[in-house]
C-alpha cells in the first residue's frame, strides 16, 4: 500500500505541465520545475543565485527521531531541526511525523530514448516504487540516500521530490510556517540542479494557476562531495518563466511538494540525505 498510495496524488499535478514545459524551453539551459509525476514538468530558470553551502564536513548529527540539535558545517548558530526524511528506512515514505504524509516519485521531460531511475510511474501502478540508494561508504551515520540519475533528457531535464501531505493520494497543503527555511545534505553531478517548493500560487492544487506553475526555487551547485544546504523560505524565488504568483515571498503557511531539479545534460547524478525543517 505504501508504495501505491502516493502516485494519486500525482495526477493532480501532471495536467497541463507539459505545455508549460515546451513554452518556457530555450537554449538557455534553464533547469526544469517539474510536475509530480513521469514524462511531464515545466522548465524554469533558477531564479536567482546559487545556494551557498553551510559546510563540506559531516556533522553525523543523523538520528531517526524527528526533531533534533545540529550545528552547521561551516560553524553556524545551532539549528532546532524538524526531521522530513532520513532516508534510514529505506521506504519511498517521508517520516510520517508532524502531519506529514508523502511519498518520493520521479518525473522528467519525456524525451525518446532517454533514462531516468528509479523510473517515473505516471499511471500509478506501484510496479516501481522509488527506492532509496545504500551509501557505501556510509555519511558518517547516514547509510542511505534519495537519489536520480540518468541520461539523455533534451527538453527541460528530470526530477524527484514528494508531496508534503497527500494522504490517501489527495493532494493537501501543509502548514511549515513554525520553521525557517530547509536544509539538507547533496552531491552529485547535474547541471543547473536546483530545489523547488510550491505553494498555493504555484501548484495546481493551490488553484491560482494550470499549465504555468512558476514553483519556488533555489539552484544549487553540487560537487562530489557532500555538502550541507541550508537555505531560508525568503531565498527561494520564482523562475520567472511562468504565471507570477503575485507575491514576492512564498506563503509557508500552505506548502505542497519539495522536490530536486535537473537541467538539461548528456547525463546526471543527483543524491539527497537527511532533509529537514530548521529554525
């Protein structure tokens, strides 16, 4: 049941992305804001600078419960964090917590030929749930990971994410007003990577707009190395190609997905561990 029950959920996202994919498409390289499900998405620019990273060294501050102390990489103020997924489990489940219920998927432009895993399922059948990568060597305590990769996407590029509260696979928003901003720890190779975060002016379920959702987004730059994010809902822009939400800041108090952006490349890598609120 786990593995199917995240893929209604997606439907509603899938509609009408296409078209803004192609409409925003140039030859700028703009990276893609995806929809929640396969072969559909819309490609955005990143809105801004790059995410600066807080650090390059492993705290191991790892835990499986849901909130707990950490310092930042690079020697910042302690942060009080709300835990969304570990990755410890090794389920296609964020950690059912604080109202929470979402599931990670795959999506991407939908170009022949080309490959994407854990492979998009856009009809929902459940036959491939995503799956969680072992980390070997392990990130200090950390021994698994969210992670895409693939080759070949021409259109805007590929994806994975989840949605923050779908139970049952109807689509709802969450209240993230209490926290800061997110942060998570990434590598990887992929051009024009960048995390984006929609809410109700910029996903269809919010209402306010269709085939045009411009969706909050960061870019970040990835090495090979794991780096530790931490980036504030107030740095998260629109990326300009799309329906403007007609506010400047993005409204916490109503979000609907979180999900992790490539542009287009030949190929790309893309890993994602311990996500979480901060404040």
């Amino acid at each position: 049941m786990k593995n199917r029950i995240f893929l209604r959920g997606l439907n509603l996202v899938v509609c009408g992305l296409a078209v803004a994919a192609f409409a925003a498409c140039g030859d700028d390289g703009n990276e893609g804001s995806g929809g929640a499900g396969g072969g559909t998405g819309a490609t955005t620019g990143t809105g801004g600078e790059a995410a600066t990273s807080t650090g390059t060294t492993d705290p191991s501050t790892t835990t499986t419960s849901s909130t707990t102390s950490a310092t930042t990489g690079a020697g910042g103020g302690p942060q009080t964090l709300e835990m969304i997924d570990d990755m410890e489990d090794n389920d296609n489940a964020i950690n059912a917590a604080g109202g929470r219920v979402g599931y990670w998927y795959t999506f991407n432009d939908g170009t022949e030929g080309a490959t994407q895993e854990p492979p998009p399922d856009p009809e929902g059948t459940g036959e491939t749930p995503f799956t969680m990568t072992a980390l070997e060597p392990a990130r200090g305590q950390s021994t698994y990971a969210a992670r895409s990769w693939g080759s070949g996407f021409e259109t805007w590029g590929a994806g994975f994410g989840f949605d923050l509260n779908s139970p049952e696979g109807e689509k709802a928003s969450y209240d993230a007003s209490a926290y800061t901003g997110i942060t998570f720890w990434a590598k990887g190779s992929a051009r024009g990577a960048a995390v984006s975060i929609s809410d109700p002016g910029t996903d269809p379920a919010g209402g306010a707009c269709t085939d045009q959702c411009d969706k909050w987004q960061k870019s970040l730059t990835l090495t090979e190395e794991w780096q530790q994010f931490t980036i504030p809902f107030a740095d998260l822009k629109q990326g300009g190609w799309g329906d403007p939400a007609g506010t400047d800041q993005i409204d916490a108090t109503k979000l609907y997905s979180i999900q992790f952006q490539v542009g287009i490349a030949p190929e790309f890598d893309f890993y994602v561990d311990d996500l979480a609120f901060y404040n």
